[in-house]
C-alpha cells in the first residue's frame, strides 16, 4: 500500500483485538455504529459455528477521531474478545504455563506445521494458530468500514454476494441484478444479507443451504466462490508504469492475504481464456457525452487501472482445514501418526470471507484513492475526484447546484445558464408544476417524505435530458440515489454563504414560502436544517461562498471552476462557455 498503511494485532481467545490504520485523511466522517455495522454483517452466514453465539463484536474507537471527525493521525480501534475469559489462563500474558492442553497435531490445511517449524512452536501448536485464526479479520473488517466511508464520500460502493458453496451454484449479479450490480454496489450486498448464505435469490440460497446440511451431515467443512463488486469508480485508479502499482495485482494481493483465499480472477477471466479477442475484449463506444463499453468482461480493469466500468472480483475459499471428521496427521511430540487436531470451526464460512474481501478491496482502493487525488484533508481530494470522474466525457453533462435556500442557486443559475448555452431548470419549480401546488401545500398534504419522494422522481426525469444548468431544492440531496443520478449525469457545484446572510436574502417572503423554516426563529432553524444537511452538501464537486458576490460575479465565478475539471475531450467538441 502506497498511502494508507494497516496493522492488527492479537489472538483469537486473547483479550482483544487492535487495529491501527495510517493515511486517512482529516475531515471524514466516522462513528463507531458505522463500523459495528460492518462488524455484525461479518457474524452472518448460515453455517458457522458455536463463537458467532458468544461474540457480539463491537468497536471501541481510541484514536484519530475528534467529535465525529477523522483528524489525520493514525486511527485506533479496540475489538474485545468476550469469549477471552474462558482462556484467561491459558493466554494469559503473564509468566505462567505450560497449558494444559497444548495443541500437538498440526492440521492439514491450516498454518499449524509450517508457522511451528518456523517459530519454534512444535511443543504447543496454539501459539501459531490463535494468530493465524480467522478471527483476525474482525479487525480487517472494522479497518475496511473506515475505508469504505471514504469511497463513500466519492461516490464508490462496494458490495459482495457468495456465488458458489461447494458444488452448489447460484444466479450471478450481471444477471440476477443487473442494475444494481451496474450502479449500487452497496444495495446489491443488503440484498445478499437478507438471505442465509448470502446468495441473490431464494432458489440459489436454498441449494447452497442444502448443501451446508449434507457437509454437516457428513462432518466435513465445505469451501466456495465469492464475487465482489464495485460501483461508482472512475478511470484511472492505479497506473501501467510499474509492477507494484498495477491495481489488479495489489488488489489480488489485499484478497489473497484473507485465510483460506486461494485463488483471485477479475471479470470473465476463466471463461474467456479460451475466447478469441474479439469475443474476450469490451467495444469502446460514444454513448451520449462520454465514452462507454458494450460488455465488461475485463472486470473494470485494463492496463493495472480502473476502466469508468464496475470493478468484479471473484475469489475461490477452500473448504475450512478443521474438518470434524478429522484427517489424518503426525503427534509432533512422540512422532507416531495421529488424528489431526480438532478446534471448534464453522462448517462454511464464505460469507462471512465476502465481507471481509469486501474490507479488504475497500482498503486497497482507498488507497489508489488517496493516491490519485492527494489525501491529508478530505475537502481537497474533491476537486482532483471530480477531474477523474468526468475524464471519459465529452461534455460535462448537467450542472447541478446545491446549497440551502438563499444561496443564490435559481439567480445565478439562470445567468450561468445563460453564459454556458444551456436551458435552465428550477427543481421546486418542476414539481410545483407536476403537482399544481405549491411546495408549502405538497408539503401540507404530503409531509416531506411525500414531497422528496416527488422531489426524487422529478430529479431523474431531469436528468435524463440533455444537459442543462439544474437548481435543486435544499433537501434534494439528502439521498445516496440523487447523489449516484448526480455524479452519474453532471457536475455538482455547492454554493453556501452564513446562515445569517441566507435568512436576510431571503426576506420574510422567502421564509413564508418554505415549510421548514415555519414554526420558530427562522434562524436557528436554517442554521440547524444547514447542520443537518452539510455533511450531503459537503459531497459535492466544487464549493463556491457566495457572501459578497453579484449574481454574475457567482456565474462567472462557477464557469472559471468548471473549466478546472473539464476532461481532455471537452475542448475539442466545445465545452464549458465555449462556442
């Protein structure tokens, strides 16, 4: 890893789990229920053993977070190990020992022999194997979630799905989900999570359970494949220059370095091993403003860089190594062959192994992130994102603006709109035509979910037009899907001023007209509703304060940031303000 760098550490039964991450930027966004989500999707998966009763994961946050805020220094995180008191002999730190029961018959499969023969731990085999322990991942997990949130703020989901348990087979993405698997990676994984084996559909979780029953019934411990997506990359993560910047070997590395991962392909890569090219490769084509493919079979990668295509990673698991029918192994104290040792295990644990791939990509593209843009603070990655998102276009497509009311969306925008040869299209002014009503009675008879439920509806219709200069209502974009719709269309400008200087633009009229800021001191409500808000307003592209500009000086003065993240095919078919 280039920018961000990791360590965990401690034992399976020890009395925790920590975590160090190094490389985040100041300014994102972080709070321990976020990671414990994570940590709770890891615990899922129809299979698993006799721990996922006793542990109950969450996160303690010791460092690198101020009042909800990354600062920039290395983020601390703590996991307990609750099941850590029935072992607080046996693992205690203190002088003490011998245990008991030492572990003396290596498994097959797992770290047991190599790691003691390598540290010397032939007498008792716990001290290569409470390290080498699955559990570890937890951590992995909790790290990735802090990456996860990154890739969040630009608009990047990623998301898994199990596609195979042992023989048992079930429905790809690309053709379960097809929309999903093309524009939300993360919906497509709360899909998975609704079913046992994180499967995307009934028929196909049934036929993996069933085959979790048979190895149960066998006593034998199964395997499978995994599918990993990612949706919302933009070109040009990662490079061709150099071996160790390619990001299909570092990714390959991050899911490689997951206990039991055997095997890591990207896309149709077995299948079209044996195609010719034409069959195997993705027609480049122009479709609308930007350059596009008519398939993805490289899986979002081509040349060690991301493509503007999902990312698709598939991971083989093999069957776990403690296998309760237990092979046969050799007693490395009297040397005499002997039953392989028998710890308590899951029968299957790929789905659980898909979140943590899900953790670990995260981490590794986070990286590649932080890389491409820069990353000591999270404002001043955006402009540099931004540049990337829109470089296969040529056009930016929409301008979007954002902002509270009072900002100066609607003056400016129709000046801007003006300037740049592009319609203008007020939001409210949509939806009070569609409803014939204003937007104080919709919200009157509606309530505000039925107003951003139209809101939202009116928003998508918009942007499947041809470009214009759009002013969105405040509250627009307080959903992830009008941001996907957003960064997917066009280029998102947030224009802001003091809530003070909002109320007084806005006059007593304007504070009649809008519903939200009835009822109390119009003030302190905008003022709260701009807390609330600012963490979506904050996504966006550019930012623009508008205290003390005319109206053209904010026009221009938006054209001039335009021009900042226009692509290199822009200015050959007429761009931002050109002719």
């Amino acid at each position: 890893m280039r920018r961000l760098r990791f360590l965990t550490a401690g034992e399976s039964h020890g009395p925790a789990l920590l975590g160090i991450l190094e490389g985040l930027p100041a300014g994102l966004r972080l709070e321990a229920s976020l990671i414990d989500r994570e940590l709770s999707r890891r615990q899922l998966g129809y299979g698993r053993g006799g721990r996922m009763k006793i542990e109950s994961d969450r996160v303690r946050i010791l460092a690198g977070v101020r009042h909800g805020r990354t600062l920039g220094s290395p983020l601390g995180l703590l996991i307990e190990n609750l099941d850590h008191v029935n072992w607080r002999e046996r693992m205690q730190v203190e002088p003490g020992g011998p245990d008991p029961e030492p572990v003396r018959v290596p498994r097959p499969g797992h770290a047991d022999l190599a790691g003691g023969l390598k540290y010397g731990h032939t007498d008792d085999l716990r001290n290569v194997l409470e390290r080498a322990s699955a559990r570890e991942t937890a951590m992995r997990v909790a790290l990735g979630a802090a990456a996860k949130a990154l890739l969040r703020e630009f608009g990047i989901g990623v998301g898994s799905y199990v596609m195979a348990i042992g023989s048992a087979r079930g429905t790809r993405a690309c053709d379960a989900e097809p929309v999903l698997a093309q524009t939300d990676a993360e919906g497509l994984a709360r899909l998975a999570d609704g079913f046992r084996t994180r499967a995307l559909d009934e028929a196909s979780d049934e036929r993996m359970a069933r085959a979790i029953d048979e190895a149960m019934r066998r006593r034998e411990t199964l395997g499978g494949v995994i599918e990993v997506v990612v949706t919302g990359l933009f070109p040009g993560l990662g490079s061709h220059v150099h071996a160790d910047r390619r990001l299909d070997a570092r990714l390959a590395e991050a899911v490689l370095s997951i206990p039991a991962i055997k095997a890591v392909s990207f896309g149709d890569a077995w299948e079209k091993a044996s195609a010719f090219g034409s069959d195997a490769h993705d027609p480049i084509v122009l479709e609308g403003n930007r350059l596009a493919r008519l398939s993805n079979h490289a899986g979002g990668l081509e040349g060690g860089m991301t493509n503007g295509e999902p990312l698709v990673l598939q991971a083989a698991m093999k069957p776990l190594s403690t296998v309760p029918r237990a092979l046969p192994s050799v007693h490395l104290g009297d040397v005499q062959p002997h039953p392989a040792h028998v710890e308590r295990t899951d029968t299957c644990a790929v789905p659980a192994a898909a979140v943590v791939a899900e953790a670990m990509v995260a981490l590794y593209l986070a990286d590649a992130l932080l890389e491409a843009t820069g990353g000591d603070r999270l404002d001043t990655m955006r402009l540099a994102a931004a540049r990337m998102r829109v470089a296969n276009r040529a056009r930016l497509g929409h301008v979007y603006l954002l902002g509270p009311s009072g900002a100066g969306k609607t003056a400016a925008g129709i000046v801007l709109a003006e300037r740049l040869g592009l319609p203008f299209i007020d939001l409210d002014a949509m939806i009070e035509a569609r409803a014939e009503a204003s937007i104080r009675s919709i919200f009157e008879t509606m309530g505000e979910e039925g107003f951003r439920a139209l809101e939202a509806e009116v928003l998508e219709e918009v942007s499947a037009r041809a470009p214009a200069v759009v002013a969105l209502g405040g509250g627009a974009v307080t959903r992830e899907s009008a941001w996907r719709l957003m960064w997917d269309r066009g280029v998102t400008v947030f224009l802001q001023a003091p809530a003070k200087e909002l109320v007084r633009r806005l006059g007593e009229e304007g504070v009649r007209t809008r519903p939200l800021l009835l009822g109390g001191d119009p003030l302190e409500r905008l003022a709260a509703i701009l807390a609330e808000r600012m963490p979506w307003y904050e996504r966006a592209d550019l930012w623009l304060e508008t205290a003390g500009l005319s109206v053209d000086q904010v026009a221009g003065a938006i054209v001039g940031l335009l021009r900042q993240v226009e692509g290199p095919m822009v200015p050959r078919v007429g761009g931002t303000g050109r002719s």
